[in-house]
C-alpha cells in the first residue's frame, strides 16, 4: 500500500480517549511509516478533553484496538503529543527510524474550552456528546443505551426493563449512524445528560447505574470482554462486582496515573 509514497500526514481530529481509535491508527500509521522509511507530519489538533487525566491505565493482556498503547482512559494528549510519545517511548517497531515531525497548534492551551468545528464521527456530533463519551463509552459493552439511534448520541442512557430516570426515548434505525441500535423500538426510561456537569471520566454514573441493575438482580454488564478492552484492565469491572465505591475505585488509578503523567511530561507542547 505505501509503494511510491514519500509522505504520510495525518490530520485527523479526535477525543482525548484511549478507545477513540483515531490514535491506535495513528500508531499503526507511525509503525508502517517507520518500518518502510517513510517521513511522517503530524499537523496537530485541540484535545477537547485535553484537560483531563484519569481512568484505569491499559494492561498489557488487554491490549487491543481500542486500547492500543499502555494509556490512561483519559491521557490528556493531543494527536501530536502522543505521536512524539509513541516514538519517544518505542511503543512501535523500529521508532528509532521513524522520521517526525508535529505541526503544533499555535496559541494552544489546554486550560480553554474548545469547540470543533466539524463534528469528529456521526456519533459524537456536538461538543456535549464529545464531553459525555468518555464516562459513555463503557456503557457500550452493557445492556444501556448510550442513545444511538437518536438525536442525543452519547448524551443520554436509558433501558425499557430497569427505569434509569423520568427521561423517555425509543432509538430507530439511522442509516448514516446507527443501523441497528441496541434496544431499537423500545421505549426506554433513563436521563438526559445534556445538561449535567458531567466532565472528565465520571465514575460515579457507572456506579449508580451498576446498583440499579444490581438491586433489581438482572445484568448489567452483558460483554465482560468487551467491557474489559475498552476498560484496559479487569480490575474495574471486578471493582464493580465486589461493591467497591467510587472513591475506592478512584484511589487505585493513582500511583498509576501519577507514573503517566511523569512519564509524558517531555512530550507535552502546551500549557496544561
């Protein structure tokens, strides 16, 4: 595929989650480039979520492709960042004799909101969907409805069986972005989140909505293996399981999270 190819840019937009799989193209995109010695331009973009590190990191055995690289689930690095980091750390083969470069964006800082312009995929179409997913994602690999096959994408959850909250809503089939969404035809009863305060990972809703489930003994988590991927580890879903409370939770992502965030300190171009 890379035969008569000088130059790779990539210019893509993405989210500040690890299971956003923007990034894991980018590091197979690095990892090509390198091994076929071709030159590659990163022209960097905001991180939307760029604000915030947290979550349980990725363990090896559940590396996959939507947790390819050992990262928090909120990293905090931009395209550019992080591309300098999969260099930087060898997280490909052969990084040595990768040619990069990163375009930075000029007048960055993480501190500042940042609306994107175009919408990144047809599920997360707007700025609240974009600051919802990360806490969202999980429940993909649950019996929730995220709210695919709606208007509100990422910015709602509901069930028909278990009432989640007073908020009704039934998915459809959307062809452009979600043919066949969990739950379709059903009414569902949840919570709008659009105007929550929901920021950053917030483990706090996953918890709620595990009691609920697990009060009314029917089963939450139907993809363990799913869940376990997008999570980069067992361990929270075990946490989970075991009742342990979100401030419990929280405490054992730290010495891995203060380890990150030393680690990629060489790498960052903006105030944080």
């Amino acid at each position: 595929m890379l035969n008569d190819i000088d130059l790779l840019v990539f210019d893509i937009q993405d989210v500040g989650a690890r299971f956003y799989t923007y990034i894991s193209t980018l590091h197979y995109v690095l990892e090509a480039a390198a091994e076929q010695g071709i030159e590659v331009i990163v022209l960097d973009r905001p991180n939307p979520n760029g604000r915030y590190v947290d979550g349980p990191l990725r363990e090896a055995e559940f590396t996959s492709f939507v947790s390819l690289d050992p990262l928090p689930l909120l990293h905090g690095l931009t395209v550019g960042e992080l591309a300098t980091m999969i260099k930087g750390e060898a997280w490909i083969n052969q990084a040595e004799e990768l040619s990069l470069t990163v375009i930075p964006v000029a007048g960055y800082s993480k501190t500042v909101d940042y609306e994107l312009p175009v919408a990144p995929s047809p599920n997360l179409p707007n700025s609240t969907a974009i600051r919802l997913y990360p806490s969202l994602c999980l429940f993909e690999a649950t019996v929730v409805s995220v709210g695919r096959g709606t208007a509100w994408p990422f910015q709602v959850i509901g069930h028909n069986e278990v009432t989640l909250g007073d908020f009704t809503f039934t998915p459809q089939s959307m062809p452009e972005s979600a043919p066949n969404p969990k739950l379709k035809g059903e009414l569902l009863f949840g919570r709008d989140l659009r105007d929550s305060v929901i920021e950053g990972f917030n483990i706090e809703l996953l918890y709620a909505v595990y009691q609920q489930f697990e009060e009314r003994e029917q089963t939450f988590i139907d993809r363990p293996d799913f869940f376990d991927l997008l999570s980069g580890t067992d361990k929270l879903r075990k946490q989970l399981s075991e009742g342990l409370d979100p401030t419990a939770i929280r405490a054992t992502w730290q010495p891995g999270l203060n380890a990150f965030k030393a680690q990629r300190q060489p790498y960052l171009l903006y105030p944080q």
